[in-house]
C-alpha cells in the first residue's frame, strides 16, 4: 500500500511512524519548515556560489538543477523529514521551463520557495 504522510501502511503496526521517532516528541509543523529553510539557506548559498564563479547567468535549467543539487543535500540529512523538504520545491502546477532562457518570474506572485532563496542569493551583490 505504501506511505502516507509520516506513517508507513506497510509496517506491522499501522500506528508506528516510519521514521521510529516517538510523536510526543515532535516539533510542530512550522517549526519544522523553519527548520528546512535554515538547513536549505548554506546550502543554497555554497551551490550558488560555485555556479556564479561560473560566470554564467542564472537560467531555468541552472535554477533547477540547483534546486536538485539542494534537495539531494536536504534529503540525505536524517533529521528532517522529507514531507517538509517538499514544502520548499517547486510542484508541476506552474510549470516552470527547463531551457537556458534567463529566469524571469515575471509578476508572479507565487513562486516556489526554493526558487525565490535560489534566485535571491543568486542576485545578491556581495
């Protein structure tokens, strides 16, 4: 059946999280998002600034592959759980391209987390 939020459907006991950690010591649901973010933040940056002594600009197909580069990291951390990492990337509903065209949100005002802290520090003059 497979897995639905934090508990795993196919373990012995349905009421046990597939994590292991105990509920009553989990942190509440912003808490835990926050938590994403300031994991994602030096991340972020370390990836950006490797790709911007590149010299080049920052593209569709750039600011997605940095966001992999970032979820990968995020992801391969054992203390955060991935239903909140997925909190911070872009979903298929806005359908951003993957071409080499300049990132350009337009006036958009809904866009993607991980996109916005990418594109941010991307353009960020230090």
């Amino acid at each position: 059946m497979g897995t639905f939020g934090v508990f795993n459907s196919t373990s012995k006991d349905s009421a046990t999280p597939a994590h292991g950690l105990n509920p009553c010591d989990w942190t509440r649901p912003e808490e835990e998002f926050y938590a994403v973010i300031a994991r994602a933040k030096p991340i972020i940056q370390t990836v950006v600034a490797r790709h911007r002594t590149d010299g080049r600009p920052l593209t569709w197909r750039l600011i997605h592959s940095i966001e992999g580069e970032v979820l990968t990291e995020l992801n391969s951390s054992k203390d955060l759980q991935p239903a909140y990492i997925n909190l911070i990337k872009h979903s298929g509903v806005f359908n951003y391209p993957v071409n080499d065209d300049p990132v350009d949100f337009g006036k958009s005002s809904a866009i993607a987390c991980a996109f916005s802290m990418i594109y941010d520090v991307f353009h960020r003059v230090h």
